[in-house]
C-alpha cells in the first residue's frame, strides 16, 4: 500500500483549492479545437480514467447535458456541436422530448 499526503498552507482543511474540486472530469467541451487546452483536457480525461481503471477506483462517465431555451441559445448550442465535433467527443443531439 502507498502513503499519500495532503499539504495545506492553512491550519483549517482543505481551505484553499483543495476544498474546491468538484471531482469532475472534464470534457473539454469549451475549449477552442487544437489548442492546448483542449489537447491537455482529451489526454488528461482519457489518463484519468485509465488511472482510476488501473487502480479499481470507481468514477461515473454520466456525461453532460446542455440545454437551448432561446433562439439565441440555439445558435451557441450549434457553435458548441460543431466544436464537440472536431475535439472528438461523443455527442447526441436530443430534442424537448428526448431529453425529457
């Protein structure tokens, strides 16, 4: 078994970015296609769920759901599939009913 430790500057824990990780494993949804950031999310994704894999740590690849109730929302959500498109990410597009 291997020792872990979890340093923190304050006396109160976690008190500062510790406390703040929401556990989820990003998509990379947002980030422009080709650019470092989505290529660092596509591989950190991918090395994070072998890692848990490896390690029998269990994790939830539950997805994301992003709704449209605007016209104008419609129009990002269009921008949005085509940039989930050329990241690489699995994608279904569902209507009211379907996501219902």
């Amino acid at each position: 078994m291997r020792a872990s430790a979890l340093l923190e500057k304050s006396p109160r824990q976690p008190a500062h970015q510790t406390g703040h990780n929401s556990g989820v494993i990003h998509a990379g949804v947002y980030y422009t296609p080709g650019s470092l950031k989505a290529r660092f999310c596509l591989a950190g994704n991918q090395a994070t769920k072998t890692f848990c894999d490896q390690n029998n740590i269990r994790y939830d690849t539950c997805g994301k759901m992003l709704v449209a109730t605007s016209e104008l929302e419609m129009a990002r959500m269009r921008a949005l599939w085509e940039r989930t498109a050329a990241n690489g990410l699995e994608r279904e597009w569902l209507s009211a009913a379907g996501a219902a």
